[in-house]
C-alpha cells in the first residue's frame, strides 16, 4: 500500500471503488446486451482503449465490463459540470475541452498531461476517437487525441499499447 501514499485522492477512490463499479457496469452491459467478447486485454501495463463509440451512455459500462481492470475515461469538459461531475472525478475521468463545446482548447494541454502520467503509472485509459457518441451505423472520422497521446507515450519511453475496440449493437433500438 507504500505505493498508493502519494497519490490523488480520486486515484485512491478510483481503485477502492473500481470492484463495485466493475460489476455494476457488467450489470448494465447485460441487461442491455449479449456481450460477445473477442480477445483480451491485457491485465497491466500502460494500454489505450480506442473503442468506437455508438452510444453514450452505455458505452463506458461495455469497456468497463469487459476491460478486467480500472479503465481511467477521456470525457467532454462540459460532463464536470453537471450532475455527473463527482462520479467522473471519483473515477478519475480526464477533461477534453472541445471547439464544438465552446470550450477553451488550450486546457487540452493538461488533459495530455494527465494522460502521460497515466500511462507512465501502467494505467488503462480510454478515449473515443471518434469524438463524438452518434447512432450512423458506421465510424466517423476519427480525431487526433489518440494518436497524439500515442506518440507522446512513445516519446517518453513509455510501450503503451493501443487496443481498438469494437463496439457492434446488433439491435440498437431494442
């Protein structure tokens, strides 16, 4: 526990809560959905979940379900400010400042810090690269956050890995 003595208390909420949230989000997946899971992700290490991203609400608990480990969440600045603001500070969920938002984009430049220390520290963290939840059926262009934070991880000797995530909902009205 030495290890955990310096660190945020939201990262120390995050671990403690992340049982409780694991299964509560299997819980969700499965009222909802058959998850049919290809694959696996791996238990350690520093991992970038790049799932594509049809639903918004339920989306987080599919990669939450199937993931196997706390997963940290890229999300949309304006979310930190409404009723889910301490869930996703517990969670340890990152702000994304988006143009579309109206928001101040030079604040990004902390979100890929955060990110970088993340990945540094071995954790899963997830971002739509899309940027975007819609119900087209198909993948929108994906935006650059990834591949950045990528890069970036790379450049500082950290091997993350990157693991694209399908999600397919066979009856999505249903």
């Amino acid at each position: 526990m030495e290890q955990w003595q310096d660190a945020p208390v939201s990262i120390l909420l995050m671990r403690a809560l992340a049982p409780a949230v694991e299964h509560l989000a299997r819980a969700v997946a499965r009222i909802f959905y058959r998850l049919d899971v290809v694959g696996s992700v791996p238990a350690h290490g520093p991992l970038l979940l790049l799932p594509n991203h049809p639903n918004a609400l339920l989306d987080p608990a599919l990669v939450i379900a199937t993931a196997g480990r706390p997963v940290r969440f890229l999300a949309k600045s304006t979310l930190f400010s409404g009723p889910f603001a301490p869930l996703l500070q517990a969670a340890g969920a990152i702000p994304v400042y988006r143009r579309q938002d109206t928001a101040d984009t030079a604040k990004n430049a902390e979100s890929f810090a955060a990110v970088d220390r993340a990945l540094a520290a071995g954790e899963a963290v997830c971002i739509f690269p899309e940027g975007i939840s819609h119900s087209t059926g198909h993948l929108e262009p994906l935006r650059t956050g990834a591949a950045r934070m990528a890069l970036s991880a790379m450049a500082a000797g950290v091997p993350v890995t990157l693991l694209p995530v399908g999600v397919n909902l066979e009856q999505k009205t249903t």
